[in-house]
C-alpha cells in the first residue's frame, strides 16, 4: 500500500459558516470543511455548497489559534527551486491568513500578534516537497517507512510547521476535541504539508568534466529557536540554541532531475546508469550548558553562566538523542581559550567531564592537550564513549587570515572522520524500488563557536570539501592527490553555495547575513567585504538591542512556546510599564540633539544677541549628555526584551538595574516602586518557567 502525498493544488470555498478545501486534481477525495468560528475539522464526500471560490493555493501550512480569534495559514504563493532524484522542492513565498470570525475583533494585542507571525514567515526561509521528505537526510529516510503518509515520516526535530498542523493531526489520529470527531480519518493526511525552514540550494553541474547535481541543505530545529542574545544554551529537555542539520549531497547519474532542467552543462553522465546517492551530515548548536549573554546597550553583552553541574540531566537528554540519531559525536569547541570567551570553554569542558565520569558509568577519561588544541576521549564502557571533545582555538590559528591554518583541526579529526564515513546508495530498478545502502555515516561533527555563525561557517564548509573529495575518489571520479577545487568552476559554485549557507543561517538568528563571506566566495579580502562586515558588526548591535524582541516572540507564537488562546482576554502584553521618565530619556536625548542641531546651523544677524542661544545650546548639551549617559549606565531598561517568553535571567538584570537606577541622585526620585515596574517582564518569566 502506498501512502497518500499532498495535494498539489488546493481550492478554497468560504462561507459564513465554514472554509472548504478540496483538491481539483482528486476530485473523488473528501473535501476537508473548518467550521466557523469554532475551528471543528470534518471530511465531506460530497460536493461543497454554499460557499463561494476564494482561491487555489499550493497548500496549507496549518491552523494557528491567538486570543481572540483562530487563523488558517495557507501557502499562497510557491516557486519551484530545483529537483531531487526528480523530485520538485519548492520555497514558500507568500502565505495569507484566513481569520475564523466572519467579524474580526480587533484588539492591540491580537494586531500585534498577527504582525509578528506575518513578518516571521514573509521573511522566514521555508521549503516542501510534495513527493520528497526534506526534513530527514538521506540516510534517515532509507529506513524510513515509505507507506506512512509524508508527515508521519517527517523528523519532529525540522517538522518546522509541526504545531500549527496540530489540530489536522490530532483530527487525523482521532484525538480531537471536536464533537465531530470520531476516530481515525487518514484521508485528511493529504492536506498536512510539512515544511522545513532553513537553506536550500540545487546545482546541476559537473566536476572535470562528469556531470552530477551538488545540493546543500540545512535544516534549523524548531526546539529552542530564537534569536541571538535571546536564546543561548541549553534548556531542560535537552534542546540546545541555533541547532542545525546540514546535508551535503551529490547525485549521480540523477537523470529525472537532469532531464526536467535542461540536462547538465559541460559534463557526461558517470558510466552506470544506476542513480548514486553520496551524503555527508554535520550539525552545529549551542554550548550545552545554561549559559546566556545579557544585553545592556553596550557592544559587548555580559557573559553569564550557572553553576555546569545543573545542566547534566538535560546534557544527558541531548546527547542520549545525538548520540542515537548519529553514533560518534565529535565536538568540536572554537570558542576562544582567552578573555571573555574562556568561561564557556570551561563550561563545556567540565559538563564532558561530568558525563565520561558519572557515577552511574563510572568510567576513566584522558585527554590528550597541546598549546591551541586539545582532546577528550572516554575510555570506559558506556554510552558516553561516543563523546569526542575536540577543542581548537580558530581566531589565534587563523589570525591574519590563515584560514588554511584550519587544516590543523582537519588533521586531528581524520581518523574519526575516515571511521565514520559517508552515505552512500544506489537506486533499485523502478520495479523494485527503494535503495541499496551502500555505505552508512556512523559519526557527526557538531562544531560550535559563540553563535554558531562564522567561526562554524568556515570549518563546516571545510569538512563539506573533505567530504567531497573522498566521495569523488572512492568513486575513481578523482585520482588520489586530486580535489574538486582543481574544477575552477566548480570551486567558484562550491564557495557560494556554502557562503550563502553561511548568510541564511546567520540571518535567522543573528538578523545579519554572515561575516567575512567576501573571502569564502573568493577567496581573498576585500575592502569592499570588510565595510559589509562593518555594516553588519553595526546591524547585528541595533537588531540584537532593540528588534530581537520582537522577533523572538514572533518564534515562540508560531512554534508553540507561548500559546496566546490559554491566556486570559484581558492581558495586556505589549504596554510599556516602564516609568515615565525612563520612557522619556531617549525622546530628551533626541530633542537635545535636534535643538543643539539646529543652533549651530541657523544663522544670525550681526546686531542679535548670542549669549543666550549659546547659554541655550550648552544647557541642551548638558541635559542631552546626561540623557545619554543614564541609557548606557542603565541600558538594560532600553533593551526590546522579549514579552511573552521573558527569560528569567532577563527579568532579574532588569530589576537589578532599576533598583540601581532607584539610587541616581537626579532621575532616582522620580522613579517610585521599582518592582512594580517589572510587571509585563515578570509575567513572561512566569510564562517561561
């Protein structure tokens, strides 16, 4: 039995009463009926009626419930991407949203909440297939179970709409709510779309002269994401920050594909006819500790982490799974060894140590350390022998540009690297089907830096091109002492695609694209590159300070870490309990300038007086300085922190900041009841915890 695929054209009916969807292409499929406003899910079998065609979308993304009212999202607009082994991959370019009140109520809140989701996903990276599973790598979906319909398949981990399409799956296993429900219905399976967001990029092309596609795709976890200073570490169930699943792939002989675009350029097909499949999967995520950077206007936020031992029992969770999902993990750890960056090295290192060491495994470690490098091996018995800590201190490696001074940690990793190998499959006749697993992947790298942003950039596009190379020569494609890189057109394709892996991923997290990308495309720095890295070193500080807020709390609505329909109606999230006067700083600040501004560029006749403008404009400066001077003592009063989900170390340096300010000798007087003020902060800790 072959499982049912997702519709590939959907219309939409509305009426008073209820949204209707149905597939024109299968018109002896059921037609899935939303009722209005109460959301109830039902199958129809017969012929719609009563509502009036409102549009044909490419699918529905899934249902998302605020505090007044419940939203349909569909995809409204889609463009095709590229192919794999033939099949299309797609990327979300518009979505619209379908309220269920006929009368939308308005409501500060409920606005605020569909601006953010809608800013979310018009910028939001997102890609599907209706034939292909995107959210698993090659390797996982040759275990998979084919016969399950698409979402079943999909990894939970990159299932990226996996919350919003609750209320279709709960419908479709038969734990719905509705009154309507009644048990199983697996003819709704082709309405539920699952969607991955991240990067993806497809090439035909051909390496000295053999034609192959080249595809990198980078799936981003939707367990604890967030954004830059707002979501570091680890949290209690074992979700690290910023974890991502890159997958680079090559396909040979991929004659669907090649056919549907044109064929290749410049390359002969490889001599089998049988299509190859050759993968290489890393990963990259946050120190799994809990540990957070606290901004507070100044360039350099402050650095804090909690006692390591807390953090054992979800470290354990993290890598129990990592370990099961990818066998032997080698860590590798770039942050710096010196200044403010050494306590996260520390922080990592010991909560290693911990785990090769913990009672229950008792187990002996060594290590083996030299100047800049440094490994952790276990050599007990236990399933923490699959731990690898590898340490490699990148910025004083590579300073001055060295970057081929990253060999150094390519070196130290063969051994593991060469064990743990690649995947590699080969295509069943097509009566037949499935895959012949050649070759299987039995270890990961997991790199980190501080973001895992540039310094991880570089060393995953590294391993990608180690990858490679091996791939092409176990294949006899290159001769041994051959690379890829020798193709220059494939080398110019190969440094792009991973630069502009490099900018997606810093995007979604950072709010800039990636630093340094002027050399990863190549090759050399440039003056250009670097004012680009200028703008976006000043970016990052503005987005990071005040946008980040608003941003982490567009994530947290869409991938249910705060759910808006469990709150009461008369919460307010968005008002600014912060005292008057601290509101007022910046608005002094800016008058102050504009006054001071406008007193030096006007001019004056020879008979007036100046005295008084320059008492005037001295008097600005004094009140703008001091403005000034109170917003970076107590920048974190100014910083967007998050709503909904406040952090608690947030809440605590705010409140540890307004008491401080409670003590200015002009402004402290004026500020009443500090606590008080905390109020909205306060209810996202509670939220949170």
């Amino acid at each position: 039995m072959s499982a049912s695929l997702p519709f590939r054209d959907i219309n939409v009916h509305a009426s008073s009463s209820y949204y209707a969807f149905s597939s024109p292409s299968s018109p002896n499929a059921p037609a899935l009926i939303v009722d209005r406003p109460s959301g109830d899910l039902r199958l129809n079998d017969g012929k719609v009626t009563g509502g009036h065609r409102v549009s044909n979308v490419p699918g529905i993304l899934g249902i998302v419930h605020l505090k007044l009212d419940s939203y349909i999202i569909t995809i409204a607009k889609a463009k095709p991407v590229g192919r794999i082994k033939g099949h299309q991959i797609y990327q979300v370019t518009a979505t619209e949203f379908l309220p269920l009140r006929e009368r939308q109520v308005h409501d500060p809140d409920e606005d605020t909440f569909l601006v953010y989701l809608k800013t979310l996903l018009k910028t939001g990276p997102m890609y599907f297939s209706y034939t292909f599973d995107l959210t698993n790598s090659f390797q996982r979906q040759a275990d998979g179970n084919q016969n399950e319909p698409l979402w079943a398949r999909a990894d939970d981990r990159f299932f990226w709409n996996r919350f919003i399409c609750a209320s279709m799956i709960d419908f479709r296993l038969g734990n719905a709510s509705s009154r309507l429900s009644s048990g199983a219905q697996p003819a709704i399976d082709p309405y539920i779309l699952p969607v991955m967001y991240g990067m993806l990029e497809i090439f035909n092309t051909s390496i000295k002269g053999n034609s192959l596609s080249y595809s990198l795709i980078t799936r981003r976890s939707r367990h604890r994401t967030g954004t830059r200073y707002m979501s570091r570490g680890i949290d209690e169930e074992g979700h690290v920050s910023n974890f991502n699943e890159t997958e680079q792939a090559i396909v040979l002989n991929d004659t669907a594909s090649s056919a549907s675009s044109g064929g290749y350029s410049n390359g002969k097909p490889i001599g089998s006819s049988e299509t190859q499949v050759l993968a290489y999967v890393q990963t990259r995520g946050s120190v799994p500790v809990y540990w957070a950077e606290i901004n507070s206007l100044k360039y350099t936020p402050k650095l804090q982490i909690r006692a390591v031992e807390s953090a054992a029992p979800a470290a354990r969770k993290h890598f129990d799974e990592q370990i099961a999902l990818y066998g032997e993990n080698y860590m590798v750890n770039l942050v710096n060894q010196k200044g403010r960056e050494k306590p996260v090295k520390e922080a990592y290192e010991s909560i290693v140590k911990i785990l090769q060491s913990s009672p229950e495994t008792s187990q002996d470690s060594s290590s083996r350390s030299s100047e800049q490098t440094r490994t952790i091996d276990s050599q007990g018995k236990n399933r923490y022998d699959h731990l690898h800590y590898v340490y490699f201190d990148f910025h004083n490696e590579t300073k001055g540009l060295k970057w081929h001074r990253a060999q150094l940690l390519l070196d130290t990793l063969s051994s593991g690297l060469e064990a743990g190998g690649y995947f590699h499959s080969i295509d069943r006749p097509s009566s037949t089907g499935g895959v012949d697993v050649r070759r299987r992947q039995t270890a990961v790298v997991r790199s980190n830096c501080m973001d895992c942003l540039d310094r991880t950039n570089v060393i995953q596009s590294m391993l990608g091109r180690w990858a490679l190379n091996r791939q092409l020569t176990d294949l006899s494609l290159l001769r041994p002492g051959e690379n890829a890189s020798d193709d220059a057109a494939f080398e110019s394709l190969f440094r792009n695609v991973w630069a502009d892996n490099a900018d997606v991923v810093s995007k979604t997290y950072s709010g800039t694209g990636a630093l340094k990308t002027d050399f990863t495309r190549t090759g050399a720095r440039t003056k250009a590159g670097a004012l680009q890295d200028l703008r976006n070193s000043l970016t990052r500080y503005a987005k990071n300070n005040f946008a980040d807020g608003p941003r982490q709390d567009a994530f947290d609505l869409f991938l249910g870490a705060y759910r808006p329909d469990s709150q009461g109606v008369g919460t307010q999230h968005f008002v600014d309990r912060r005292p008057v006067v601290v509101q007022s700083m910046p608005y002094v600040l800016g008058m102050c300038a504009f006054f001071v501004a406008v007193s030096l560029s006007s001019t004056r006749s020879e008979s007036a007086a100046v005295w008084p403008l320059r008492l005037f404009t001295l008097m600005c400066c004094g009140v703008g300085g001091y403005a000034g001077r109170f917003m970076l003592s107590f920048g974190s009063l100014y910083v967007n922190w998050p709503k909904l989900n406040t952090p608690p170390w947030a809440v605590e340096n705010y409140q540890e900041v307004l008491e401080k300010a409670h003590k200015d000798p002009v402004v402290g007087p004026f500020l009443g009841k500090g606590r008080s003020d905390t109020g909205y902060l306060e209810e996202g800790k509670k939220r949170r915890e």
